[in-house]
C-alpha cells in the first residue's frame, strides 16, 4: 500500500529487467526504469518498439517472462489491472473506454468498489467536485459522456483513475486526439498533478515537442530495449529522434524539381455525394502533371474522403467528368481504373487497405490478382508472386520474417510499408494517397514521403491528401486548401503562405481577399 | 490460472499444420464417444458393444455400407453447397430447397422423354441420363441465383431469404409428387414415379457413379481456392468485403457466383440421392428427411473449417452414425433419440475443440520461492 509519506522525488515503482517474449519476437529485453513521484517520465518509442507490451505489463494485463516490479521497494505481482488499480496506478487509454450513453459521474463509478448495489451519487459528485478543484478539471459531471469533447473525455478517465486513489497515472499518446487548446489545457492539468506530488508516465510515439516541453525525465525504447535513459533538459528534438529510430532524421525533406509533364488527370466540374446523402464535393476542376504532386490540406471531413474514393472508382460520379490520359473514366469502375494505372492508397490500412488474417504474399496479391503476368488461364503464379513479396520486404525493409506472415502481425507503419511498396511496384501514372503518414512513427514517415518523392521523380503524378500542413507544405508542387467539398484556391508552394493556407483550411479566406 | 502447485497458462497459437488439426479432430470424436458412452451405459447396455454395433453395421456389413457412403456422398455435396458461399462470408441455409429442385429438374427431364408412361423411351438413355443431370444442376442453380442475386443488387439478408425458398421448394415438391401432381407415381401413395430401370443412375464398383463427382469436386474445389485468381477473389471478399471493395473486386458478381455455384451442387446432390442411390429412384415421400439431412452440410462445413478435403472424413462419419446410431437403437432396444444424442454430442465436441486451433495449454511448476 502507498506509504504516507511520499516527497517529490521519490522513488515510486521500479521496473527491473522486465523481459517479455511472443512467438517470433522478443517484445520488452531487460528493461529497466524508475518512476519518481511528482515526475513526468515519458516513454518514449516507435510503433512495434514495444511501448504497448510495457504499458500492459505495469497495469496487468501482461505478465512479464522475466523481471519484476517493486513498488516502494517491495517486489509486486500484477496479476490483472484490478491489482495494479488497487497498488494505485491508473491508466488513461488512448481508445476511450468509456461508455458514450452513460454521464460522466457514471462512468467515474463504474467498478469502483463503492458501486454495490446503490449508487450514492450525491456523495461521489462532492468528492468527485473536490477532486476538480485540486487538480483545476472543468467538467460538467452531469453531461452524457457522448455530449463531450475529445479533450473532455481524457479529464475523465483521469478523473477515473484519481477517483480510484492513483498515485501513478499511465498516459496512452496523450495528446493525438486532441486539439490545440486542448492540448494546452492537459498540460497545465499534468503540471498541477506533479505538483501535487503524483507521478506521470505518458508513453508517446511522435509529438517530440510535447515530450521536451512537459516531462522531466525520458526512456527511449527500440526494439524491445532500452536505447537512451535521459533527462530531459539534456535532450533535444534531434538526439531523441536518434535514438528512438537509430539514425539521423532529416525533419524537412528537400523538395524535388522535377519537369512536368503532360496532364495524366483532368477532371472538370466533379460533384459526388458521400455516405449521408450530402453534396460532398462540389463542382471541383483540377489536373495533374506528369512529376508533379497536387497537396490537398484540409480538416478530414471536407470533402477529401469523398474525392479519393470517386477517383479510385469506389463511388459514384453525381456531375462532371474524369480524363486519364485522355481517356475519359468517369464512370469506370475500380478495377478497371486499377489497369489503367491508377494507385490508391487508402486511408485506412488496417480495414480497407489489407486483410488482417491474410499472408503478407496474398496482400500483395491484392493489387495483382487481375495481372495477366501472375496468372494463367485463372490460375495464380505462386512463384511470381512470393518473389514480388519477397522484393517488396527487402526493398521496403518491411519488419516481417517472410512472404507467409500474418497481416496482423505486423505494425501500423510495416502494414503501411507493404501498402505503399504493392500500390507503388505496379508503377501507376496517378497515386492518390490518402493521409498516408497518419499514425506513422517519425522513421515510417521519412520513409513514405521520400518513396512518394521517388514516385514523382519516376514521372508520376500524385493527389496527396493530407491534415499535416507541414507534410503538405514541404513535399507538395502545388497546393489546394479544400473546406467543405470546394478548393479554395490552388496555388504552387512557392507562394503559399503558410498562415493564408490554414485560414482557408478552417474556412476562413478566399482567394480573392488574399492580398 | 493456479491449480495446486502448477500454474496454467493459455497460449495462443500462430498456426494450425494439417497433423495437427486432425489430431485434434480425432481426440473430439474420443471425447464424444465417452460420454455418449456413458448415455448408453444408463440404458443398460455396454457401451463398447453399442459402439461395436454401430460401426460394424455403418462401415463393416454388407447392408449397413452402402447406405453410409450414399448418405455420406449425399452429405458430402451438401457440404460443398454450404463451403462455397462461406468461403465468401454468406450463409447457404438453403441446401434443403436446392436439393429438392435438383430433384425436380431431373425429373421433370425424365418426365419429358416419357419415363411416366412407360412405353418405352424415344431417346438413348445415354443422352437423357447427362440432361437429367444438367437439369438436376440448372434447377438448383435458379433457385441458388435467387439469393445470390438479391444479395449483391439489393444487400438483402441471404439467411432469411435461402430459409423461404426451402419452405416454397418443400411445398412445390409436395404439389408435384402427391395427389395427382404431375409427377405422381402410379401407386397413389403420395410419391413420384420411379425411373424406368435404364434411367437408373449408373454404378461404378456397385457404387453410384456419383461417388467420384464428389470426390473429384474435392479436389476442384481445395485448388479453386488455393491456387485460383477467382477463389481469391471469394475468399477476399469473405474476409474483408471492404478490402475486397477496394481492390477493385465486385460485391455483385462474387455473392452471385457463390450461390450460383452453391445451389448447382446442392441441385447434383437432389439427381444423387432420387435418382442415383440403389434402390430409390425416384422422389419419395420422406423427402423431407432429406431436406433435414442436408443441414448436416453445413455442421460439417465449419467443423472442416470450409477445407473440402477435411470435409471427406466427417461427412463420412456423421453419414455412417447416422446409419448405424439408427440400427443398434432398433436392436439393441436403446431409449428413442439415442442417435441424435450421439450425432448432437459430436457436434459439440467437435465445436469446443477447435478452442484448441487456436490456443495451446501449457503448465509449469510454480516456484517456491514466493
């Protein structure tokens, strides 16, 4: 049980040698770290580094192979999170675990002890406003949990866990649900609780200036170990980024210049509607070049969903018209839009863009089982296809033992990686990629914006779809802002001003009152 | 979990290889067989003589045989017609009125060339006997399209609709065989009329011909899926339709090639078991039975895991232990229902054991040193 008399800088809990192995893949090696009271210590990795693994075994609901737990000292089994709740750790996922119809109050209560039979709710809501004032929470706690905002929801899972006594609170990728606001707010919340003498260990994959702003210590995992044990005034963007890829990692691509080519898709006055039955796109004309990449920024939502997916032959065309390469397919279907050389990469990879219990080879097999030069007469060229997989990983450095892998297996930013390599190695004249960094590790990224680079060297063109101003404005020729189903304006790179493009994202500006 | 000084674990397995999988079948039907041992014990009699009995009628006598491979060849088919469709993620609840179809259109070409009158058939039976057989085939695949078609045009729900068409088919059939339908037999007893002897299915070894159509289709089948772009392209759309979407893969054509295939083998098994098994030929008035034979296609379809190769040997066993369970509960003088308890106990077992598919128990001393 929690010692009564804890000062900042103590040491809470202990993690040493923490070792855990699945088949095929060591993911924690002898991991040791500390967590001080009245501490921020980030934990700090890539996708697949073995964060999640980590995170599970201290609130239990994995058991490590080898190593233990002290908890002031004293050895400790967390043999499900209802030990490691009652030890005082509290967890704050990611996914919300919360239930959307119930009211925040509710949702407090529920499991914790005091809940038998009878809810006293009058005495938790006192308790509970206690608790917002001593940590500075403006909740509503009467409010539909549905009703709330992002932002809101995390205030009460952490509401949840403090209401449970925690002394350590867990933080799943804080802040990458969140707005910018809500951003700040969390940050002075986690300043308050430090303060209060609770310790922090927020376990963080991108959003480095988060981590060097808010905590004071950082562990970096790869590959299962542990690479840097720093404080955080000693670190910087750069050297943490090292460390958790393994290398140098150049922020800011060089932009490519390359001569465009010839138009490979016009479109004219192109409106389609979406799921609910709304005018999504409206009236939209563009074209792209051979070599050239046309960025559309935007808030998801407006429009850019819709617009992949008309191109790619997955919805209906209500108005206007397609050329590729001079032919019109307006109203070709997917297939047939796929032999004619256009390459989408979804948005999401995990449920549209791959088949989670397939092999890595019958994913590839994905974009070529229509390839007349991997079948005959309807039967499938097994051999030509393991090699194309087996090229692909090793081209790719996909993290996969071989071709017969599970999908599944694999991480967000592998999974992208074959995406990527199987829409890329058909060679396409037009790549419409769709939010293809989103949830990708710093290394992943790097890697996915510089193969689109090569594409694009290679003389194709591509339609980027993207939310990251900073992705869009760097690897981009020209850009279009697009705010409920309209281009605001497209314009070259060169002259777009970073302000003036995220106004007319939010809608704010049109092009004729830029000055 | 703890258990004494062992603590239990659960772990979960990447892969299943053939071997093991089939020893894990095999241990299933051991479990099984123990406690309806146990069922048979209360009723007075050895459980190894009741089982004696039931496998040495099914597989081991001259009369009990037969009657366990045309079953099995019938529930084989029958499980083919439920795989396609689920490779596909669609439920063919509807093998009872595609049979019964197939029953009908053979039939109805028997009909046409003068088997009813019996003066004497106009045409080789060499050319009647393949157009029974097309029209058994073509039967089932109309009414197998109808689903398939309202499937892919309209998202209607197959399950509710394969269920109607069994109850139209079942109720066609009757309007058909009795009381002065078209097809009724000369006796008034509410059956068909029988084939005239030269119509009769052809015999291979003694065997119905039929045998090595659904052996063959076995293979045909595993290889479709394994190794064909269309078999990939059903599988796909049944992992992920959405994938399948995106890959450029129709969600029209895919539900009705399924079906379409589905019902044209549900159809075969109709021209298998009225107009090919020894001793039948022709559409009988239990027809019905069949009907509800037929759902063992689909038990033994997800015990096989939709593999058509692993299909051979439980249908094989449930066509045998439905023969034979029937038998000794006559001879022995077991309670009623003493069958279906052994059938209904198998299905079960074999069910809870695929647990072991996907997980591997292991133990390990717990060390003292706590």
């Amino acid at each position: 049980m929690p010692k009564e008399t804890i000062k900042s800088g103590d040491v809470i809990l202990e993690a040493r040698g923490i070792t855990k192995r699945y088949p095929g893949v060591v993911a924690n090696e002898k991991i040791d770290f500390e967590i001080r009271a009245g501490e921020v210590h980030a934990i700090l990795g890539e996708n697949g580094a073995g964060k999640t693994t980590l995170m599970n075994i201290l609130f239990g609901l994995v058991q490590p192979d080898e190593g233990d737990i002290l908890l002031h000292g004293e050895k400790v089994i967390f043999k499900s999170p209802l030990d490691a709740i009652r030890n005082g750790i509290g967890m704050v996922h990611q996914n919300r675990k919360l239930i959307p119809a119930h009211t925040v109050i509710e949702n407090i209560l529920l499991g914790h002890p005091r809940a038998g039979n009878i809810l006293d709710l009058k005495t938790t809501s006192e308790e509970i406003s206690q608790l917002c004032k001593k940590y500075g929470f403006k909740i509503d706690l009467k409010a539909k949990v549905w009703q709330l905002a992002e932002g809101e929801k995390q205030v009460v899972e952490i509401l949840k866990a403090l209401y449970r006594g925690a002394k350590i609170l867990i933080l799943d990728e804080p802040t990458s649900a969140l707005a910018p606001p809500e951003v700040e707010k969390l940050l002075e919340s986690i300043r308050i609780m430090t303060s209060q003498d609770m310790a922090l260990v927020p376990f963080i994959t991108h959003k480095l200036p988060i981590v060097l702003t808010v905590s004071n210590r950082v562990t970096v995992l790869r590959r299962g170990k542990v690479t840097a044990r720093l404080e955080t005034k000693d670190a910087s963007e750069n050297s943490l980024a090292k460390e958790m890829v393994g290398r140098e990692v150049i922020f800011r691509l060089e932009p490519v210049k390359v001569d465009l080519g010839k138009p490979i898709i016009q479109v004219e006055n192109l409106s389609a509607y979406d799921d609910k039955d709304c005018l999504a796109l409206k009236h939209l004309s563009f074209d792209i070049h051979e070599g050239e990449i046309l960025g559309i920024a935007g808030v998801s939502g407006n429009g850019q969903q819709v617009l992949a997916e008309v191109l790619a032959g997955l919805r209906s065309v209500e108005e206007g018209s397609i050329f590729l390469d001079g032919d019109d397919i307006t109203h070709s279907s997917s297939l047939v839009k796929w032999k004619k050389g256009i390459g989408y990469i979804p948005e999401n990879r995990v449920d549209v863009g791959s088949v989670a219990e397939y092999s890595l080879l019958e994913n590839v097999l994905m974009n070529y089982y229509f390839d007349g030069n991997y079948s005959r007469w309807g039967i499938l060229e097994d051999k030509k296809i393991k090699d194309l997989t087996r090229q692909i990983i090793s081209e790719y450095s996909v993290a996969a033992p071989g071709p017969e892998t599970i999908a599944k297996n694999l991480s967000g930013g592998n999974l992208q990686k074959v995406i990527l390599a199987r829409v890329l190695s058909r060679n396409p004249h037009l790549i419409i990629a769709n939010l293809p960094t989103q949830g990708l590790d710093v290394g992943a990224t790097e890697f996915v914006q510089k193969k689109l680079l090569e594409a694009k060297r290679a003389g194709a063109g591509i339609l980027l779809i993207s939310e990251d101003l900073d992705e869009i404005l760097s690897i981009s020729d020209r850009v279009a802002p697009m705010y409920e189903g309209e281009f605001m304006t497209i314009m070259s790179v060169e002259e777009a001003r970073r302000e003036d493009i995220g106004a007319m994202m939010a809608g704010l500006k049109q092009e004729a009152q830029l000055t | 979990m703890r258990l004494g000084k062992y603590e239990i674990k659960l772990v979960p397995k990447l892969k299943v290889n053939g071997w093991e999988a089939a020893l894990i079948s095999f241990v299933a039907v051991l479990i099984a067989l123990i406690i309806v041992g146990l069922i048979i014990l209360k009723a007075g009699v050895n459980p190894l003589v009741g089982y004696k009995e039931i496998f040495a009628f099914a597989f081991g006598s001259k009369f009990g045989l037969p009657l366990t491979i045309n079953r099995s060849i019938f529930i084989l088919l029958c499980t083919f017609a439920f795989i396609i469709p689920m490779r596909a993620g669609l439920w063919n609840i509807g093998t009872a009125g595609q049979l019964y179809a197939g029953a009908l259109g053979a039939f109805a070409v028997a009909f046409a060339f003068g088997a009813k009158e019996s003066q004497g058939l106009s045409v080789s039976p060499a050319i009647i006997i393949p157009l029974m057989i097309l029209g058994a085939i073509l039967s089932g695949a109309v009414i197998g399209a109808i689903p398939g078609l309202l499937k892919g045009r309209f998202n209607t729900n197959e399950i509710v609709v394969t269920m109607m068409l069994n109850s139209i088919a079942f109720w066609f059939v009757s309007y058909m065989i009795k009381e002065g339908g078209p097809f009724m037999g000369g006796g008034g007893e509410g059956e068909g009329f029988k084939l005239l002897d030269p119509l009769f299915g052809p015999l291979v070894m003694g065997q119905p011909f039929t045998i090595i159509i659904a052996l063959l289709l076995a293979v045909v089948l595993y290889l479709l899926f394994s190794r064909t772009s269309i078999g990939y392209q059903i599988r796909t759309f049944g992992q992920n339709p959405a994938a399948a979407k995106y890959s450029g893969i129709s969600s029209y054509k895919i539900p009705l090639l399924v079906f379409i295939l589905g019902g044209l083998i549900a159809g075969f098994a109709g021209y298998h078991y009225f107009a090919a098994v020894p001793g039948v030929y022709k559409i009988t008035m239990n027809y019905g039975d069949l009907g509800d034979l037929s759902f063992y296609g689909i038990i033994c379809g997800l015990i096989s895991q939709m593999n058509p190769l692993a299909a051979i040997p439980i249908a094989l066993l449930f066509g045998g232990l439905t023969n034979g369970g029937r038998f000794v509960q006559g001879k022995l003088k077991l309670g009623f229902g003493i069958d279906y308890a052994l059938l209904g106990v198998l299905m079960i077992s074999l069910v809870a054991f695929q647990f072991f598919y996907r997980y591997r128990i292991t133990w390990e001393r717990v060390k003292e040193d706590q």
